[in-house]
C-alpha cells in the first residue's frame, strides 16, 4: 500500500466515524438534550486529546509553546474557535434533535465544504467557476431535500443551514491559526471551551432532563445515551480528529477534502441501518445534487491546484534559463 493511499484510508475511516456520529447525535440528543450531549461529549473530547497530544510529541507532529506570549496566541485561537465551535455543533445538534433525520442533517451540514471557498474570498483568496455551479447544485439540492409540499424550509433546517456556515468559518479560521501553533493543542483548547460555553444552557434548560435529578452526568444511566456520548466524544472527537491531523499532513488538501466529504454518505448509510430512516425518491435526489455539488468542488480544487503546480514549474523553468 502506497503512502498517499494509507493516509487516504485514514480520512476515509476520519469521514465514516463523523458519519456515523449523526446517528450517535440523534440518539443521545433524543435521550438527554442537546446542550448536555455537546457539553459531555466536547469534555470528553478535550480529555482525551491530552494522552493523544502526548503521543504526537513523541513522534513529533507536537508544537508545544516556547514561551508564555506562545501558549498565550495558543489559547486565545483555541477560545475563538471554541466559541465558533459552540454555535456550530449546537446548532446542528438542534437541528438533528428536532429535525428527526440524521441523513438529510448530514447532507444539509456538508454544504460547509462549499462555503469554506466562498468565504475565502472576503479574505482574497480566488474562487472558481465550478464553486458557483456547485453552490447553485447545493442550493437545489437542499431544496429538494428539506422543502416538501407548501410549508417552505422547515426551521431545524434553516438551523442546519447556519451550522454548516458555522462549520465553514470554524475550518477558516483553523486554516488561518493552525500555521502559528499546534493543531492538536488548538483543538483540545476548542474543545474544552465549547464544553464550558455549552453546559451553561444545559444547566439552565435541561435539568429536567437528568435521570433522577442529580445531575447532567446521571445521563449515563441510560444506556442509549451514554453509547452516544463516548461515541461522540472518543471516537468523533478524540480519534477522527487525530486521524484527521496525522492524514492531512501527509495527503495534498484538495484529495484530504475529498475523503472527508463522504461523511455524507454515511451519515445516510447510518440512519438507514441503526435508525430505519427511509428517504422519498425526491429526497434521495436532493442528496444526489447535494454529493455531486461536494465533488465538483472538490474536482476543481483539485485541478485548479494542478494548473498552479504546472504555472509554478513554467516559471521556475524561466527563471532557471535566465
């Protein structure tokens, strides 16, 4: 097995754990609350991401501070996403909670891989054509999905919407930051903030919720939410992140992406099979044009990037001749 493949295999596992984690969501959301599911699944995220920030030291992914004015730029990045983070996750998880589809909330939510090249262009960065032919794809897609009969957008739809876009400044903003400081320690940090911002409405709004009472962490005395939690917060948060880390680094950005876009799939392969979701044919549809829009983004990053490579290499040669 090649390099490019191995870690190819790594963001494809990073898509199917994310993927599966909508079925993870919908069940806990369902048991115990959206702000206690992301306040414990975001903690447990940050702790197990201390053992793992470890490991990457040994092997030498870690960039630990070398000063106090460094940790400080470390958490000052950290909060800010962490912030973005608590709006993004919960508003999707309000979506998911209240919307009763893991499948459509996975394909709505992988619209922030459209919206992360459209906001790169408020900060100069260049868009293509294929951008806007996938953006008008998504946008019928999403139609086709969420809009059925005379009632318009249903509003965890709109919700999901704004999660998406939430997602796509979140992955910005990480594509900005992550140059000056460590990832992992920068995701940990968001973690740990979006647990402390997120337990703040779940203690006002869901105590009712807590089995006897006692607390949010009496929610695992269900055995359906607490499978969901560790779910999300071991192996969403805690592995797909690492994978994610370790597999980016060694695969070009555009085919990175591309892995991870299946996320959508499984989302839908997952609310199939655990949760017996069934789609009408108009909105296996509007998932079609919601996957196709996905890849032609990502196909023309991808060639665009080559003409790139190619113009880089022409004018070296030049350079070279002159």
């Amino acid at each position: 097995m090649s390099k490019t493949m191995k870690y190819s295999l790594m963001l494809l596992i990073t898509s199917a754990i994310w993927g599966f984690a909508f079925v993870a969501q919908s069940e806990g959301g369902d048991a115990v609350g959206p702000f206690t599911f992301n306040s414990i699944r975001n903690f447990i995220g940050a702790g197990i991401l201390v053992p793992v920030i470890a490991f990457l030291d040994k092997l030498g992914y870690g960039i630990k501070p070398a000063d106090k004015a460094e940790r400080k730029k470390l958490w000052k990045y950290g909060s800010l996403i962490g912030i973005v983070l608590f709006l993004a996750t919960n508003l999707q998880q309000l979506g998911i909670t209240y919307g009763r589809s893991a499948g459509k909330a996975g394909f709505i939510t992988a619209c922030y891989l459209i919206m992360v090249p459209i906001i790169g262009l408020f900060l100069g960065k260049k868009c293509g054509i294929h951008i806007w032919v996938a953006v008008v794809a998504a946008m019928a897609g999403v139609y086709m999905l969420s809009v059925t009969g005379r009632d318009g957008l249903a509003w965890t739809d709109l919700l999901l919407l704004l999660s998406a876009f939430a997602f796509a400044v979140q992955i910005t903003l990480i594509d900005i930051f992550v140059a000056d400081v460590d990832g992992v320690r920068m995701a940990a940090i968001q973690f740990l903030v979006c647990g402390i911002l997120s337990a703040i409405p779940m203690f006002i709004l869901e105590s009712s919720k807590w089995a006897g009472g006692k607390g949010p962490f009496t929610a695992f005395a269900s055995s359906e939410a607490w499978i969901s939690i560790l779910y999300a917060g071991l192996l969403s948060c805690g592995v797909a992140y690492t994978l994610q880390i370790v597999g980016q680094k060694n695969v070009p950005p555009t085919l990175a992406s591309l892995m991870m876009s299946f996320e959508s799939v499984f989302c839908v392969i997952g609310g199939w099979l655990l949760l017996g979701e069934r789609m009408t044919f108009r909105q296996f549809y509007g998932c079609g044009l919601v996957f196709i829009a996905i890849l032609l983004a990502q196909f023309g990053e991808l060639l665009s990037a080559g003409k790139e490579k190619e113009k880089d290499k022409k004018e070296e040669g030049y350079e070279t001749d002159q």
